[in-house]
C-alpha cells in the first residue's frame, strides 16, 4: 500500500498602510515570500484595478504557475519516454471578463513551443503534452479551463 503524504505550500503575504481614504486611495502594493526560499516578490494588483503596471500581479501569477507546473510535467513525462527535449518557450496568457460572476479568470491557455531532438513522431511528443497536462497538479487545481496548444519542431 502506497503511503499517503500531504504537501503543504506556506506562504507569507505582508501589506501595510491605510484603507481609511478609501478605494481610489489605498496602496495595492504587498511583498510575497514562500520560506525556506529566499525570493520574495513584490506584487500589486492589475493596473486596471489600480495596481502598479511595473510590478506582478496575482492573475498573472495564476497563469505563471499553470505554464510553470505544465512545462515540469511534461518534462518529467518526456524525460521518462526519453524523448529530448531541447527547448521550451510557452507565450501563455489567462482571459479574465469582469462582466462574468462572479468574476475569476476563466480560461488559460499555455501555448508552448517545444523542440526535441533526435528520432521521434511528433504524435508522441504530443502524447507526452497530454500525458502532462492530465499530471500538472496546478491544472488539476483550478476550476477553469486550462487548454494547451502545443507546437512541437523536431531537429534531426
């Protein structure tokens, strides 16, 4: 019998300042840490919202972390079928209509380009795509819809 483990991700989200001036007023600007790592991030909300334009903002996090989660299960599927992989870009983006409620970010879709090398059909490079989207725990997380499009090119 497989033993159970639970992963458990801490995070510390910190803001300071004052809300009393109200909406329009109020600093959207936090810091972000997730210890034992030593990065942290500083975030804002989206500009629309008025957020700072030169920082993050958690929507693109969210699409970060799908496109993230979606490349190291797909390599880790690769790396199994030993398929050689030799480069990955993804261009994704995450669709959000502030007309839907209540409003979420309703779609991601991750659009990598992936290169391998070596003897393979790109049908199973495209299994291996699939095989890691159906793997990508954050995927498997949201409740929206996460479509990957993926381009594969082979070099001999």
């Amino acid at each position: 019998m497989a033993e159970h483990k639970e992963h458990i991700y801490k995070v510390i989200c910190r803001w300071s300042g004052g809300t009393g001036a109200g909406y329009e007023a109020y600093g959207r600007t936090h810091d972000m840490a997730a210890p034992p790592a030593k990065a942290a991030l500083k975030l804002s909300s989206d500009p629309a919202f008025r957020g700072d334009p030169a920082l993050l903002n958690p929507e693109q996090l969210l699409v970060m972390a799908a496109s993230s989660c979606q490349l190291l299960s797909f390599l880790a599927v690769a790396a199994r079928k030993r398929i050689d992989v030799v480069d990955y870009e993804d261009h994704a983006e995450g669709f959000m209509d502030e007309s839907m409620r209540p409003v979420s970010v309703q779609r991601i879709v991750l659009k990598p380009r992936i290169v391998v090398k070596g003897p393979v059909e790109k049908e199973a490079v495209f299994k291996a795509v699939h095989l890691g989207h159906e793997q990508c725990f954050i995927a498997n997380s949201l409740r929206n819809d996460v479509q990957v499009e993926a381009e594969v090119v082979i070099r001999p």
